[in-house]
C-alpha cells in the first residue's frame, strides 16, 4: 500500500552525491549543501531521503547519514564516474528507477527538493506523473555561465530550456542571493515563484580554532604572510588570476610569504589537467618555493587551513553562492573575491574583506597586499566577517526558512494532476 507521508521529503541530486568525499572531480558545493540541508532539516523533524546517482559499483545503495536522514543511490546509467555534461540521457531511467523506489517503499514523496538543472527536470516528471510540489535551487545557471566561457557544451540548449521551464513551473525557486535572483529575471524568465534563502555553514565547526593554534598544527611561523585558496580545479574558479596576483604582489621575493593552494585530487582524474595547468603557471612564474599544493581537505583540515591564513582568495570568474567565502569567514579570515554573483551578498567590501574585478590580477595583488600589509585591520575585517556568518549563513538559520516554506507548501492545496500535466 502506497503512502503520503507528510513530512516525507526528497532531495534529489542527480550528479551530487551528498555523501562522497568532496573537494575533487565535480564534487563541490552541491554536495556540501545537499548533505547538510538534509541533515539539519532531519534534526527539525523531517524524513530525509537524499537521492543521487549511483556512480561508482563498490559504493553501497544506501548511507545512513542519521536516524532521519540517508543518501539513496539509484542506479541510471553507468556506474562509474560521468561528466555532468553527459549525465542528462539517464535523467528518464533515474526517474524510473525514483518511482520503483517509493513503491518498494510505501511512500509517495509530497515534496521533492531538486538541485542543479538535471535534477529538475527529473522533479518537474514526477510533478506530471504524480503531483509531487517542486522546490528548486539551480546551484549554478546556464545563462549566466555559458555567458563567461568560450567553449559551449553540445547539452547547452537542452539545459537552458529545463531552467526555464523549472523556474515557470516549479512551487518555489530558492536563489541563494538577490544576485542569483536577479539573474533568473534578467536572463531567464519573468515568471515563477522565487524566494531568497541563502546557502549556510556549520559555524560550530568552523572557527572552533584560533589563528595560533592553527599555525601551530601546520608548522607555519607568527610572522609569515600565508595566502589561501580552497575549491575545486576548474578554469570557472580563476586560480590563475590569484596565481598571477601574488607574482605581482609587493611582498614578491620576500621568503616568508606563502601561497597554499588546496584541493584538488590524485592524478588521472579530470581537474588533474587544470592542476597541471596552474602549476606550470607557478613553476614559469618563479612561486614555486612559496606554493603549496596539500590537494584535498577534509572536513577536519578545513577549519585549521582557513584559521591558519591571512587572507583567503575566490578569485572565481563567476560564483552563484561561494561556500567557500563563508567558510573562511566564520573562521574569521577576510576574504578577497571576485566581484561577482553570490561573493557580493557574502563579501562586504571594506567590511569583511575586499571584492576585486574577475580576472583583474593587479587588483587582486592590490587588495591583496592592502590586507597583508595592516594585521589590525586584517583581524578586524575577520571578526567582522565571523559576525556576519553567524547572523546569516548557518545550516541551522538556512534549514528553518527551508523548512518553513515546505511546511507552507504542504499545507497550500494540491493541484489536480490534470492541471499539473496541461
Ligand atoms: N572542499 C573540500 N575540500 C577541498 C576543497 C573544497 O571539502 O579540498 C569543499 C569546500 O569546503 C566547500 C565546497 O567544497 O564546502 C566548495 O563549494 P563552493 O560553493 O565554494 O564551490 P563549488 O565547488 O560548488 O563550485
């Protein structure tokens, strides 16, 4: 027998799974965000059922992140690895493989949560075939990305019609910051119902530790000036400006700067040729005694990285939120970023930090060393920036507002599945 459980909710991710190791290939923020909105909303009562596709044979089909809360595997093409810009063709196979799932289950999902494009068009069929209520966060939009990079994926139109239709279609939009959402008006479609509930970060684990015994952990000395990236490889990121930055930055040639460079996975993997790429730029532009590449960080690592550092870069070319930004912040580490999409909701310039033109390597080398060069102001700009994660950017905050709205979505009356199909 088949059931609606009310506080049942699906959050589907197609290509990120919420429970890998994140921080190489395509795992990013999707990921991060998926895992700890379910796992924060299972904490406020909800059942938590977090889909994604099986990509790997040895991974089992179900991880049990918390009583309430579990990461489910569906098997839709090739178990193994696929660039999400192939992924599409298996969208109707997932869906498939979703209703077998509740049937064997007993639950009909009332809600299903979708993120990035694949996934909503995934939640926009069982919407048709079942009624389920649709919220959406795009984590990034085709629209604005194709518009800052020159080589366009063959999938591209296919992806900018679903983001339209979703954004027509869906219960709700979630932008994660007013830049994210004027975007979706400008670029995308005038109709559809958007709210702003930004992304969020575990503020308890990061900034737990101060600056000294940071460096202490990673053997790094009071007085040298340490600069940080962390992220994925990928051109979209503008390692290479932050690269180029420090090569210009005045403090150049000075042995106690240092540039840490984390992220990243082993060889062979797809991001290996970006991270080649920036280090032959590091090696031709004489930084390699001052760079450092400790590849990925674990959620342990983190905290200390960030702690340990000056200034944190996210010198990215375009950035719809940017974990990255307020996870450095609640560590209480300013941040110099691009001035760009979701880093100017989370950046406040000359406040928590410093936001630069993307590309601009002299400016950042200016903002950069405008930091370096006044440690008063620098920590300043940190507990500002700590202030400000704490008041906006916790998983908890962000949960609440989540799970306010799906509680109101629930209680609002269900279209008739011949609306919903017409
Ligand atoms: N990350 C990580 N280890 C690494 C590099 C990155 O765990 O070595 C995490 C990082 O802490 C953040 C996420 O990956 O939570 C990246 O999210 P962001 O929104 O900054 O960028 P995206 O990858 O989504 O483009």
């Amino acid at each position: 027998m088949i059931s609606t459980n009310k506080k049942h909710i699906a959050l589907i991710s197609v290509h990120g799974d919420p429970a890998i190791e994140i921080g190489k290939e395509e795992a990013g923020g999707q990921n991060v965000y998926v895992r700890y909105v379910g796992e924060a909303l299972a904490k406020q009562g909800w059942q938590v059922d977090m889909f994604t596709r099986k990509a790997n044979a040895e991974q089992p089909r179900i991880v049990q992140h918390s009583p309430n809360c579990r990461t489910i595997r569906l098997t839709a093409g090739p178990e193994q690895f696929v660039p999400r810009d192939n992924i599409f063709g298996y969208a109707p196979d997932f869906v498939q493989e979703f209703l077998k799932f509740q049937e064997e289950n007993g639950v009909v999902y009332p809600i299903v949560h979708t993120n990035y494009w694949i996934s909503s068009w995934v939640g926009m069929q069982l919407k048709k075939i079942q009624g389920s209520k649709q919220v959406h966060t795009y984590h990034s939009l085709g629209a604005v990305k194709y518009r800052a990079i020159s080589t366009i994926p063959m999938i591209a139109t296919m992806r900018l019609d679903v983001e339209k239709a979703v954004l027509e279609t869906a219960e709700r939009i979630v932008a994660t910051s007013p830049q994210e959402k004027e975007h979706m008006r400008s670029m995308v479609s005038k109709k559809g119902n958007i709210d702003i509930i930004p992304c969020g970060t575990d503020v308890r684990h990061y900034g737990a530790i101060t600056k000294e015994e940071a460096r202490q952990q990673l053997g790094i000395d009071d007085d040298t000036k340490v600069v940080l990236y962390v992220g994925r490889f990928d051109k979209r990121k503008g390692i290479e400006t932050l690269v180029r930055a420090v090569a210009k930055s005045k403090l150049r040639g000075n042995s106690k700067l240092k540039l840490i460079i984390g992220g990243g996975s082993r060889p062979g993997q797809s991001d290996g040729i970006e991270r080649d790429r920036i280090e032959s730029i590091v090696n031709e532009l004489g930084l390699t005694d001052i760079t450092v590449f400790p590849g990925r960080l674990g959620e342990n690592d983190l905290p200390v990285y960030y702690a340990a550092a000056d200034v944190s870069v996210v010198p990215s070319h375009y950035e719809p939120f940017g974990l990255v930004t307020i996870e450095a912040m609640a560590c209480g580490t300013p941040v110099v970023g691009s001035d760009v999409g979701g880093l100017q909701f989370t950046v406040l310039p000359e406040k928590t930090g410093l936001l630069c033109p993307p590309k601009d390597d002299v400016a950042f080398a200016t903002a950069i060393d405008r930091i370096l060069a006044n440690p008063e102001w620098r920590s300043e700009l940190g507990r500002n920036a700590r202030m400000r994660v704490e008041k906006m950017f916790s998983w908890d905050g962000v949960a609440s507002q989540l799970s306010n709205l799906y509680t109101q979505l629930l209680e609002e009356p269900a279209e008739s599945l011949d609306q919903v199909s017409a």
